[in-house]
C-alpha cells in the first residue's frame, strides 16, 4: 500500500540525451479541483525530501488550505519515489543512473497537469530550496501557465559558493570505504553520518546553534538534534539518489537550455508572473544578497526576506511559528490579489 499516486510516461529522452525506456513521476493530491480546474497549487519536493515529509504545511490553518485549493506535490526525479537510481533496472544501475535536470522534471510534472489532471493553468507554485528552483524553471519555460509564484530559500542559478557546498557534501559521502568511484559496495553507514553532520552545520545558522534554538523543536542537546534529525534524516535514503539530486542541484540554472541560451538576465526577466522570493537572513548557502541580485532582474517580484536565525530551514518552519506566517502572509497576498 502507498500513500500516493503515480504517473508512468513511458519512453522518456531526458534533457542530458539518455533515453529511459520507463519514466515514473509519483505524486500526492490533497483538496479538490474546482469545475474550472483553476484552483491547484503546485507544490514541488526540496533536496532529500518526499510529499509525506514537506506535506506538514499544509492545512486549513498552514500555509496551503486544501479546503479552498487543490495543492499536488510532485516528487522530484531522484527523490527514491519518482524514478531515482533505486528505482532503475539494468542497465542503469550501478553508477550508470542517467543525470536528471530540472528540465526533466518540469517536462514530467506538465504532462501530469495536462494529462491526468486536465490543468492548463496554476494558480500559485509554492517551493522552498529545491523546490523553489523547479518553481522558477516554470516561470521562466512556461509564464503563460503560472498565475504566482512564492519560492523560499532559492535560486534560479546556483551559485558558486552553493556549489562548493554540495561537492563538500558529495565528498563526505563518497569518503566511506563502501564507495568503488562508481556505485556503493555496501550501505555507507559512516558516510551518510558524515553527510549529514556536514549538512547540519550549514542548513542552520551560527544563532540558531548559539541560542540552542533546537529545544524549540523538542530536542534535549545539539547532539540529540544531530543525530536524531539529520543522521536519522539521511539514513533512510538511498546514498546514489542522494548523489543525483545534489547533482541536479548543482546543475540548476534557468537559462541553460534551448529557450535562453545561458542568458539568465533574460531567463529572470520572461517570469512574468507575480512572485514573492524569500530568502533567510541568515541562509548560509542561498544568500539574501544572491536573491537580490536576480529578484531585481524579474518584472513583477518582490524581494521579501524572512527575518529568522533559523538560516534554511526557515524557508520551511516546521518549528518556527514567526517564520511560518511571514510565508503564510506572502501566500494569501500573492492569492488575494
């Protein structure tokens, strides 16, 4: 039994070249479509993260009411529920998984809306980190078809310093000896611990550590949070999707493709729908000043930090009321109006 539905495609040429003779997109739906088919809320899946761990926020009092919208999370490709290199027979197994883009997974998620749901146009894409990245592919591939977009903690090109970042990450778990330079001999136990420690350092802030903020989320020391929330976190995925998604991430960038040339001023300026982006003041990896240099190259956005010491993961506030309805404010005004 699963929680979710999927949606195969079939014979799929993806955006590095590599046709796959399957390809699966698994997807949750929650609320109903109205009779115009106006009303969805695209919602799709962060780094590492499937529906059932981003779904929390949504709810008659969250930040997404399913009770006046259809809100349907698609789960990014590599996420372990989608196709990922878990999921791929031979002969794409074993470090041979092709590399998934954010083309790819824009191309998937309109087949789904216009093929099974019969939906032309979204009322609103609502995406933190990863997810705000597929947000913006939209806006930039498709602006016909996107009435507003609110995107936390994000980029429409990831950046320089973003980068170094995921190949420390990459580092840190291809380091355990279970790791040949291709595939993993056997579960990295020690590598995932080390990803996830290294993850942990940089997806908070120095204030979130200083003020011991992890108590608000119930837990009794720094180590307990760790260890419980991002060890336990990483365990349950499988390290070779972990390595494709941060290779999507790195990969991010708007204006790579056919439409835009590499040019991402004129990427950023095709987004013509309403957006509100809101970074972290004190994101360590997806910078205010990164977000305000490509918010000013957008025609009708509004740079709106959130002013947290919960550095990322305020972008998703599972344990931080404040920056839960600074989001929430941005949703219903980008909706209202």
């Amino acid at each position: 039994m699963t929680d979710h539905e999927t949606f195969n495609l079939g014979p799929t040429r993806l955006a590095c070249g590599v046709v796959v003779p399957s390809l699966h997109l698994a997807y949750k739906t929650y609320g109903q479509l109205n009779a115009q088919r106006s009303n969805l809320i695209l919602y799709p899946t962060s780094y590492g993260a499937q529906h059932s761990d981003i779904d929390w926020l949504i709810g008659p009092k969250g930040i997404l009411d399913p009770e006046r919208y259809c809100i349907v999370i698609p789960n990014q490709l590599g996420n372990g529920l989608s196709s990922s290199p878990s999921t791929f027979a031979d002969p794409f197994t074993h470090g041979r998984a092709p590399t998934f883009s954010h083309l790819d997974n824009i191309a998937a998620q309109d087949r789904l809306l216009r093929e099974v749901l019969g939906v032309e146009r979204i009322a609103l894409i609502y995406g933190w980190s990863m997810g705000g990245q597929q947000a913006l592919h939209w806006g930039a591939l498709h602006p016909d078809r996107v009435a507003r977009i609110c995107a936390t903690c994000t980029s429409a090109r990831t950046s320089p310093h973003n980068k170094l970042f995921l190949e420390g990450l990459r580092a840190a778990l291809t380091a355990d000896p279970g790791w040949n330079g291709e595939w993993f001999t056997q579960r990295p136990i020690r590598g995932l611990r080390a990803f996830a420690r290294v993850y942990a350092g940089w997806a908070l802030s120095q204030a979130f550590y200083r003020e011991e903020l992890w108590a608000d989320a119930g837990f009794t020391s720094r180590e307990d949070y760790v260890t419980r929330a991002w060890e336990g976190n990483f365990l349950r995925r499988d390290p070779m999707d972990l390595l494709s998604m941060i290779q999507t991430w790195i990969d991010s960038d708007i204006s790579d493709n056919a439409v835009f040339g590499g040019n991402l001023e004129a990427a950023l300026g095709a987004i013509t729908a309403p957006s509100i982006i809101m970074p972290s003041t004190t994101d360590l990896y997806f910078t205010v000043e990164d977000s305000r240099i490509e918010t000013a190259m957008m025609p009708n956005a509004e740079l709106r930090p959130i002013r947290s010491n919960w550095g990322h993961r305020a972008g998703n506030p599972q344990n931080s009321h404040e920056d839960l309805i600074a989001i929430r404010k941005a949703v219903d005004q980008l909706l209202a109006d």
